[in-house]
C-alpha cells in the first residue's frame, strides 16, 4: 500500500466550478500534513499546511480527518489559474524532517 | 527567482559517463535535499543533509554519490547510471528547526536523460 494516496485524475472543472481532492495516508504516527502545488514543468511550491480543526486560505480549505486518516483540499471559484498538480504531503515528526509526498492530482480548468 | 539555484537544467549523459549536478541555496537555510521526481510516481527522498552532515540516504543505489561541501551548496555525483535513472532531479532546502512545518523550497530541477 502507498504511504500517501492521491486519484491522479485529470480533474476537469470549468472556471467558477468548486472542485474538492482527498488524499489517504497509511502512517497513524503522521503529525503533520500540507497540500504542495506543482505546475506542469515547474517546482512543488507549498500551497497550505493543514491543521486538526482545519483552515481556509482564500479559495482554497484543507481539511483533516485523523480517524479515517485522509486530507481534503477544497478550491472554490475555480480559475483557469488553479491548473497544475496538487501534491499531498506528510511528515512523521519521528522521521525527522522528511516529508513523504503523494503522486499528486492532476486539475485542469477550462474557460 | 527561486532562491534555490540548479545546473544543470538538462543533461543527457551515456551510462558510462560521470556527471555532476550542483545545487547552491541563498537562503541561509540549513538543511538540503535530493529527491527523484519520475514520471507517474511520487517524489522520491534521496538524501538529507542537516548542517552539512548526511542524515538520511535512502536506500539509493551507489552510482549516486551525494556531496555537501557547506550549508548552501550540494552536488550528486553520477556515474555508470541506467536508463531509468532518467528523471527529474530536484533539490529542495528547508530551514531544519521549522522542518516540521513543511516548507520546503525547491529549484526548478535537473532534467536527467540517461542513454
């Protein structure tokens, strides 16, 4: 089994539409989890950390749900901006500081 | 800009050939990464660096040679590679006591292609 599960879509969405990717991860030690960004040819970049109560960052809300162990990223309004690879990313304090990625989902929004 | 600067941006290198990548951060951060980035698989950590001293190699085969002269710069030696070595190469730096707070930043990476 994976350690950090993602649908590797593509995701299509038209602009405006709300679009929501789950990400399940195997590790119940896992302390701390974040959603990356990495559009296409490019870098990751760190999009949002995800907190236990959860948080929004303009159009975008991560959620978390420790009990059936999977991270939500919800983006809203969608923008022909938005396309690229949502990467869900997790760390295991013990595990010092490595980080174990997903293979990413994979959104296109169309006009 | 990416404060996390990579050379070079492609390479093509026959499999009896030694290569270096090199990578230099102008962050002030102290904690460097290597990671393998192949197509339709996840980002792969090769090697940690933490102050200079290698902390983590994981379980990568010994034609990758990792070097971290000081806390800015990094270099992955390469000789004798595979074809499915080809990947994108990515090193990341990150400040070590904020580790946990996931921010890692990336350059742009290494295009590998191994012939």
């Amino acid at each position: 089994r994976k350690e950090v599960e993602q649908d590797p879509g593509p995701f299509n969405v038209p602009e405006g539409a709300t679009v929501a990717f789950n990400c399940t991860y195997s590790n119940s030690a896992s302390q701390s989890f974040f959603w990356y960004r990495q559009d296409c040819r490019k870098e990751p970049k760190l999009l949002m950390s995800v907190y236990s109560s959860g948080n929004e960052d303009g159009r975008f809300t991560a959620q978390l749900n420790r009990a059936s162990q999977y991270i939500s990223l919800l983006i809203r309004d969608s923008k022909l901006s938005d396309s690229a690879t949502y990467l869900c990313v997790v760390n295991i304090y013990n595990a010092g500081n490595m980080l174990t990625f997903g293979g990413g989902t994979r959104l296109m929004v169309k006009p | 800009e990416t404060g996390v600067t990579q050379t070079p941006r492609h390479l093509v290198m026959g499999m009896t050939n030694k290569k270096s990548l090199k990578c230099e951060q102008h962050l002030g951060h102290n904690a460097m990464y290597w990671y393998k980035q192949s197509a339709k698989k996840p980002l792969e950590l090769m090697f940690v660096y933490n102050f200079k001293e290698q902390t983590e190699n994981n379980s990568v085969p010994s034609r990758f040679s990792p070097e971290c002269p000081n806390s800015s710069h990094l270099f992955l030696h390469l000789h004798t590679l595979q074809p499915e070595d080809s990947a994108l190469y990515l090193c990341a730096s990150s400040i070590l006591s904020q580790a946990n707070t996931g921010e890692l930043f990336f350059g742009e990476g290494s295009r590998l292609t191994v012939l």
